[in-house]
C-alpha cells in the first residue's frame, strides 16, 4: 500500500442545520467545524434546516437532497452521520436515510430528541411500526444519556446504541475565580433556551416571585424566544405576580451578547419538562455556574444535586426557587459549586473526548 493510500482519511457527510439555527443542535454541530474531528475525517456538511417560514424551511430541505445527490455521486462517502430529532425532523431525515442506503452507504442517527412520549411511546400502532422500520436501517444510532438508551431499547437493538453526551469548552479556573465576587454581588440568573412550556417557561413567574420573596435583590436575564402566544402568556404572568423584581428579555443571544451574559450571571437556571442534554446546561457549567434545574433527561448526569448545583422535580417552583437561594445565600458556597460547576464541564464534557467517541463511532462502522 502507497504512502498516498495510508494517509487518506476517510470521506463522511454529516447532515447537520445551517449555522445559525436557534437551539441546541446547531450549537453540537458548530463546534466540529474546522476541530479535530475534521484532521482525522474528510467531511462534507450538507445543510437541511433553516429557521424560518414553513415554505422556507421547505425549500431549504429540498436544497439540501439536491446537495445531497451531489455529495453522493461527486464526494463518495463512505460513512453519512446524521442529527436529527423528533416531530418534523424524523420525516425530514428519511429521504436522505433513503438516498444513502440506496447507494450502500452506512448511515449513523445522532439523536438529539427529547419529547420520546409523544414522538413513540403514545403514538399510533402505525407511527410505532414507521419508527421501528426506519431506526431498524441505522448502522449505528447515537443517543444523549444512559437514559435515553434504556428507552430506546425498545425500537433499536442495545449493541447498535451508542452514549455520547454533548460537550462544551470551557474557560479556565483562573477566569473563573476572577469572575465570581462580582457575579456574587449582582446575584443575577440566566435562562437560555425556548420560550415555552417544555422549557419550563410557564414556571417563570411563580419561580422568580419565590426567589425575590427570599432575596430581594435578585435579577433576571431570560434569553430566548418562543411563539407569540408563549412568550405574551410567560410575560404577563411575570408582570402579574412578580412586580418589583428586576426581569429582562433579550431575546436570542450568540457570540459576543451570548458570552457576556455567561460571564455576568452567578446562577443557570432550566426548569424543563423534557430534555435529552441541554447544551445551554454545558455552555453555563464552562463558565462555573452552578446550575439549578429538574430531574429530566441526561440533566441528572450533568448537575449532582447539592455538589455543583440543585435539582427538582419539573413543576415545583419552591424547590427550584430554593436552590437559587441557596447558592446565592452563602459566598463560600457559591465559590465551591462554581468550582465544581467548572471542574465537572472540563473533566466530563470536553470537546476533544467526545470527537474521541465520536471517532470510535465512526471506525466502527467503517471498519465492519
């Protein structure tokens, strides 16, 4: 075998949303452009999602089969890795799915959905059997926790299931240390995420009267969007029953909005219902806040309850309210979850051990 021939890397098309797209999986996908994971791989990203109009987000989807169609014939993969989710995304994903194993192209499904109740558990017998058949041709399918895999048992074969959590880059303890008297003296909470009831968005306002009722001084800074209707109903609850306390909403915040509001706040707080691993909880523990959220998804293996943050069950906002107390109640104790915050984000969830991961993936499939 040639020189030319050993040091070839292997050609993967990664389906991924465009760059800007709001949420968590656009963050995941991001971060691979131009990383480690592209000195080992000859990757090829085709686009299928934009944020927007459903006739926009249509045409997108249809740009992206025809890129497709191109990456197939012209690039030659030998590995297609796909992100997707549920609702839309799971109908979304099947003629790229289609296209690929037509041509004998193993695909690997990273699945980054959170809502498995609605999207399999309580569906029709026949949205069951269409489930089933279309994970069946996955050659390997990606899941965020432990958790999830359990749960996904039941559609997919446990030795086709892979755990990979998301992962974060984080900032130094230095940095960390340097922030955290003044984040201690502005005692201000972030949320990032969706506007909404899954989110825990209908929980704000009860939370937020909670926590000023302990500690008036606390402020708010709810980052994100959602519907019209979901927004308006969370803002008139907020001015309804928590008047005086200091709230804000910047809408979506990325760059350098996104990483001043990180650096300013003492307290990450999501309250949701349904998660998978919320990037927003990574992004907040690489930059040492602790984090005060429910007892959902892959959450329990991010935040260890009393240690780097607190946990409750979705709904109860004394609880929650309580933890943000809590760590704003005592400095010492502030600094130490902070710490701990920051120490779990750099030991558990860098970059470079998930490419690793992700790598095994990848030469598994390659090398059957």
């Amino acid at each position: 075998m040639g020189s030319s021939d050993t040091m070839r890397k292997p050609r993967v098309c990664m389906i991924v949303q465009q760059r800007d797209v709001k949420g968590g999986i656009a963050s995941v996908t991001n971060g691979y452009y131009g990383s480690s994971l592209e000195d080992k791989y000859d990757i090829r990203y085709v686009e299928s999602y934009c944020d927007g109009s459903q006739f926009k987000k249509l045409i997108k989807a249809l740009k992206g089969l025809s890129e497709f169609r191109r990456v197939l014939k012209d690039f030659k993969p030998e590995l297609v890795h796909m992100h997707t989710s549920f609702g839309p995304s799971f109908y979304r994903l099947q003629p790229f799915l289609f296209m690929a194993k037509r041509r004998g192209v193993p695909v690997v499904d990273h699945c980054h959905g959170a809502d498995f109740d609605t999207f399999y558990l309580n569906a029709s017998k026949e949205k069951k059997r269409l489930v089933k058949k279309v994970f069946s041709r996955f050659d390997k399918v990606i899941v965020l926790s432990t958790e999830w895999r359990e749960r996904f048992s039941g559609i997919v074969p446990k030795e086709r299931l892979v755990v990979i959590g998301n992962y974060c880059k984080p900032k130094t303890r230095d940095q960390v240390e340097s922030w955290l008297d003044q984040r201690f003296m502005k005692k201000q909470v972030v949320f990032l995420g969706e506007l909404g009831q899954r989110k825990g968005g209908f929980d704000f306002a009860d939370i937020i009267k909670n926590t000023a009722d302990a500690l008036p001084e606390v402020r708010f800074v709810l980052c994100g969007d959602g519907a019209k209707e979901d927004v308006d109903r969370i803002k008139t609850d907020i001015e309804k029953k928590c008047s005086g306390v200091d709230v804000s909403f910047p809408g979506w915040v990325r760059g350098e909005a996104k990483d001043i509001v990180l650096v300013e706040s003492a307290v990450f707080m999501l309250p949701s219902y349904q998660e998978g691993q919320p990037m927003s909880i990574l992004d907040a523990m690489a930059y040492g806040l602790p984090i005060v959220s429910t007892e959902v998804g892959g959450i329990p293996q991010q935040v260890d309850d009393g240690l780097n943050g607190y946990l409750a069950k979705p709904g109860d906002a004394k609880t929650i309210a309580q933890g943000i107390v809590t760590l704003l109640a005592y400095k010492e104790e502030y600094g130490r979850a902070s710490i701990e915050s920051l120490k779990k984000a750099t030991e558990k969830y860098g970059f470079e051990a998930h490419a690793k991961k992700l790598s095994e993936v990848y030469d598994s499939v390659l090398n059957k």
